[in-house]
C-alpha cells in the first residue's frame, strides 16, 4: 500500500489529507487490540477534522477505553483521489495505521447532515464491503452510524447494520464491550452479535424491525421482530458531561475550524420549533466553569493553537459564559489567544459579554440568527426578540470594533408572508445603517436565507416543504432589495433543499432510490458543485418513488411517521401541540425558567437524580419531587 501511496499522492490535490501522522494522533497496537475501530467521516478532510463529535469518540475510545480497544480514523477522499484508488486498485484505508477498512472490527459513521448518505455508500464501496447489510455476513466489519441525521435512519437501514441514537460517549464503550465478549467466545454468528447490540439502549439495528405500509404509502406501523428489540427504541444521553478531549489533532493543513473546540454546553432551552438540534438534544447538560479553564490549559499545552472555540448550540445562553470569558482573558490576556462563540443568541448577548469579547481579540465578525425579520413571524417560530435588540446589539458591536455582522434567516416558515419576506431586506438594511453611522462604508451586513426544512421530531414536522415557485420568487425578491455596498446575500438552491427535505422525512423504501442514485454517479450531495439533480431525479423515477411524496405534502396529525418508533424524548404528544401554539403564534418560555413538559424529565428521570440540579438547565427539583414527571 505504501507503495502505490507514494506514487498516486503526488498527481492529487492537497495530499496531506490521506498521510495521517498528525500531532496527538494515536497510534496503537493493532496486534494486541482486541476491538478495533475506525471513526469514518463521509466528506473531506477538512470537515471532518472540524467535527467536534468524531473528536469526542477518538479521544473516548483511545484514551478512556483501555489498551484492549484502538480507534483510527478515515474520510471521503476528494473525486481525483477516489479515481487514482480505483485506477491503482487501492482500498480505503485508515490514516493512523493504513489498514484497509475492511479488516477492523467496527465502521463507525458520524452523519452530521442527510447529503452525506451517498458517500456513506461510496465509502463502503471503496473499501470493498458489500453495501447491503443483508449482504455482510462474519468476514465484515459492522457498519455503525449515529449522529443528527441518524435520527431518522430509516433512508439508511439497508446499508447500516445499527444506528446509535443520541449522546455517544458511553454507548461506544457498551458496543465495543460486546463484540470483545463475542470474540473471546470464538466469534459469534453476525446475528447473534446483532442481536446483544440491540438489547443496549439506543442501539437501533433496521433488520429487527418490520414496517408495513398503506396503500396510499404511508406507514402502516413498525413491529419488532425480535423479543429483545426495544419499541419505541428510546435515545441515549449522559447525565455529566464527561470531560473534554484535550489533546486534539492539530492537522497539517488548514481545515475549515482551525482551532482548539470545547463544548461548553450540550442542549438548548429555548424551543425554536424549526430547530432539530435543539429537540433531539434536549436535556441542557453544562460544563462547569473551572473544568473548562482546565482543558483550555491543557489544550494550549498540547498544541499550538491560537484560538479556542466555547461551542453549545447557544453559546451565550450558557450560564457563566461571561465570568468564564472574563477569567480566559485575564490569564492568558498576554498570548496571542483568541475565544470565539460561534453561536450567539440576540437576548442573552450582554455589554460585558462583548467587552470581553473585544478583550480577547474577536473583532472580524459577529453572528446572528434571527430566523425570521417580522416580529409576527418570530412568535411563530418561537423565537420572539424585538427589532430594537437586534439594532441595540449591532450599535454595541460596530462601536467596538467589530466590522461585520451575519445574519442568519430562513424563508418557508408556516403562516409566512412576502411582507414577511420584505421584512428581511428591511432589517438587513437598517442594520447597515446602524454601522455606517459608526464606520461609514467598512461596515458589513452578510445576509445568508436558507429554505425551512420541517425536520422530524421538531412541532414543524406536518409541515411541507414549500412551494419552489413561491421560494424562487422569495430568493428573486431578496436578491433585488439587497444589493449595494455593505450588504451581502447567500442562499441556497431549491434542488438540494429538495433532497434534504425528501432524505430526512423519508422511509426505508428510499434505500432503493440512494443506492441507484450512487450507481448514477451521486456523491458529495452536500457541495453545489458535484451536486447531481439530474442522477437523482433519474433514481426517484426508476425506482417508482417522489421526492414530492416525502418534502411537499402536508402530513395529517394522525399520521405514523417513520421515525416514531425512535424516541428522543421529547413526545409526539407535546409536538402536536406546540405545533398548534405555533399556528396560534403562541410563544413558549425557556424551558429552564418553565417547564413545557415536553417528556424529557419522565423519560431520563433516573439520569435527572443523579445529578446536581446546576448540571441540568431544567427548573430545580424541589422538596420531596421524585423527577417523575414533567412539569
């Protein structure tokens, strides 16, 4: 292998994603490994090394889970490097050791977003395993995914032979303690291994599970066919956060985070009903303050990384967030140290939080997400922040420095309107003229409008996708009432927020489709430039299916989805009705001030008991309350 490495690495562009030997790589023993890994990434280098959840499970399975276990890594290699593979006869292979994939134990896939499904397959193929599960048998390594787009795996059950659903840091070493007990008792049957997987809670294996349809193609319902599968197959979730990796990879190119992350926070409060994330990763578990200040030391020790990123889905939300900033300036003000919030909420962003900000040298650009630009429509989605605080806070930060800001919205929300729509160009503008008071033609306003995608388990998940029509004629409206100096517009195009729409609210049948659609040349679905409408438009028809069926039909309350025999927690119940409060424009409260009794308390009250009420950003229990039930 090293041999023909060393003869195709030259003639692909940016070799060093392929090398490995990377600062606090780990290399192990693979004679005396008795489970041995290999964490996949389905897409390039440079994102997958910026993934702070394969991070999280590398320094798990090496550092916390014994010399008995290795974890090695491996990504999507770019189309010039998969066709030198093909044309060499080369297989996929891991960085660390450069085994070939197909000799591990375990292939363990973070999806992070739907348009990685294709490369899952295309990665499968390189590494020349059969792609359907059914076709794997003890000779093949078990293929493994989890992540946010595995909360409706159902696209992917032909191909994956289990899905791990929720928090992944114990649950690897629960998997990875099984298949070291059927190997000592001389291998068990493929089955029979799959079977113990299934018995582990949120390890959901497709083949134990049987679903049958209407004949107008809806879900009839899903039975297990197996005692010991679980239904509804309920998620995992660590009760603490265990603590931070703190010897990251330092790569040796530049990736798209280049820098140390440490996830301050895990979960969200605050109820958008738009927002997956913030449904699927309920409950709010923090991080304390002094455990951070000990990883940011160790991490500075163990790299040469000049920024440090406090990452939660609402870093400003996070409660000590401004004694945590103000203590990292105050050691380590005389460094050449930067700490970014990548992620921002308008209502909890404080004067002193951007004093601190401006104090550790983050001045390029501040980002927001207002979703919506109309206070109406703000109140649907359940993300009410009056205009005047956005104004307030962009005044605050061009005052300070800071020359851009980025503003995140989306059109296609329910009850939306073109007023609702004008409302962006609007805000946009006098955003604009907040900073041209303040810095005259350096102040920047980039607009990014993305198209609603009613994820499952969020209140939106009845929703259809909206109209392309009535999309374009939104983007065309946006692009002609946002030009000029200081402004600048991005969005996305309706064909790859079609698919999205289609793989994450699809069914098992569409495992048919994404394999033609492979076969067609489909791959790197997530990048405008190898994006393929035409292969898959092609795959929908010749296998018989729509992605209208999936995206743009409005779904009935009562319809059985094909995720909802998969529990998050949060229950179906709740999202009924505050998907009535949204059409009502009824907002909600942060669920830490007030309960919404959205069932995460009924379904991890063990977990809740066993830790300090500041651990958990849900309301004190109070006297004699046994965490039971939600409140």
């Amino acid at each position: 292998m090293d041999e023909i490495l060393e003869r195709i690495l030259p003639t692909v562009s940016k070799p060093a994603r392929y090398t490995g030997g990377e600062w606090n790589s780990v290399v192990k023993d693979w004679a005396a490994a008795e489970v041995r890994w290999v964490l996949a990434f389905p897409d390039i280098y440079e994102i997958g090394m910026s993934n702070l959840g394969l991070a999280i499970l590398y320094d798990q399975l090496n550092r916390q889970g014994g010399e008995w276990v290795l974890a090695e890594r491996v990504y999507a290699p770019w189309v010039d490097m998969e066709r030198a593979m093909r044309a060499a006869g080369l297989p996929l292979f891991s960085l660390e050791s450069r085994h070939p994939l197909a000799e591990f134990d375990l292939i363990g896939f973070s999806l992070p977003y739907e348009q990685l499904y294709t490369n899952v397959l295309n990665m499968l193929d390189l590494a020349g395993l059969p792609l359907l599960a059914a076709e794997r048998d003890e000779r093949h390594p078990l293929v493994i995914a989890g992540g946010s787009a595995a909360c409706n795996p159902e696209p992917l059950a032909d191909f994956v032979d289990a899905f791990v659903l929720g928090d992944g840091e114990e649950i690897v070493h629960d998997i990875s303690g099984v298949v070291r007990q059927a190997k000592r008792a001389g291998g068990k049957s493929r089955l029979a291994l799959l079977r113990r997987l299934a018995e582990i809670q949120g390890v959901y294996v497709p083949r134990f599970y049987q679903v049958t349809y209407h004949a107008d193609g809806t879900v009839a319902g899903v039975r297990p066919t197996l005692p010991q599968a679980p239904m509804p197959v309920r998620k995992r979730i660590v009760a603490t956060l265990p603590p931070p990796p703190v010897r990251p990879l330092v790569p040796y190119l530049d990736i798209v985070h280049n820098r140390a992350a440490i996830e301050i926070q895990r979960g969200c409060g605050r109820g958008c009903r738009f927002c997956h994330a913030g449904m699927v990763y309920r409950p709010v578990r923090q991080r304390p303050p002094d455990e951070v200040l000990a990883a940011v030391e160790e991490i500075l020790a163990n790299t040469g990384f000049e920024e440090i990123a406090l990452l939660s889905l609402s870093a400003s939300d996070y409660g000590p967030i401004e004694r945590l900033v103000r203590e990292l300036v105050t050691r380590y003000g005389e460094q050449p140290l930067s700490i970014s919030l990548p992620s921002l909420r308008l209502e909890s962003v404080s004067v002193a939080l951007m004093e601190q900000l401006q104090a550790a040298g983050r001045r390029s650009s501040l980002t927001f997400a207002p979703e919506a630009a109309s206070e109406r429509l703000r109140r649907v989605i359940n993300k009410p922040i009056a205009d005047q605080e956005l104004l307030a806070v962009a005044e605050e930060a061009y005052s300070r420095g800071w020359k851009t800001i980025k503003l995140y919205f989306m059109i296609g929300h329910p009850t939306q309107t073109l007023e609702d729509v004008a409302a962006i160009a609007d805000l946009a503008r006098r955003v604009r003229a907040v900073g041209q008071r303040t810095l005259g033609r350096k102040a920047q306003v980039n607009i990014t409008v993305s198209t609603l995608v009613p994820k499952p388990h969020t209140p939106f998940q009845w929703l259809p996708l909206a109209d392309e029509a009535e999309v374009r004629a939104q983007q065309e409206y946006l692009q002609d009432h946002l030009r000029g100096p200081g402004l600048k517009l991005s969005w996305n195009r309706y064909a790859e927020t079609l698919l999205e729409a289609a793989l994450s609210r699809g069914d098992r049948r569409l495992g048919a489709t994404l394999y033609r659609a492979w076969q067609l040349g489909a791959r790197f679905d997530g990048w405008s430039d190898q994006f393929q409408a035409e292969a898959w438009r092609q795959a929908f028809r010749e296998t018989g299916l729509s992605p209208d069926f999936y995206a743009r039909r409005p779904r009935p309350l009562e319809e059985r989805f094909p995720w909802d025999h998969l529990d998050v927690g949060v229950t179906k119940e709740y999202l009924v009705r505050d998907y009535q409060a949204a059409l009502r424009g009824e907002t909600r409260p942060d669920c830490r001030q007030q309960c919404a009794a959205c069932g995460i308390l009924t379904a991890f009250r063990q977990e809740r008991l066993r830790v300090a009420d500041e651990a958990w950003g849900c309301p004190p229990l109070k006297a004699g309350e046994t965490g039971t039930n939600d409140r």
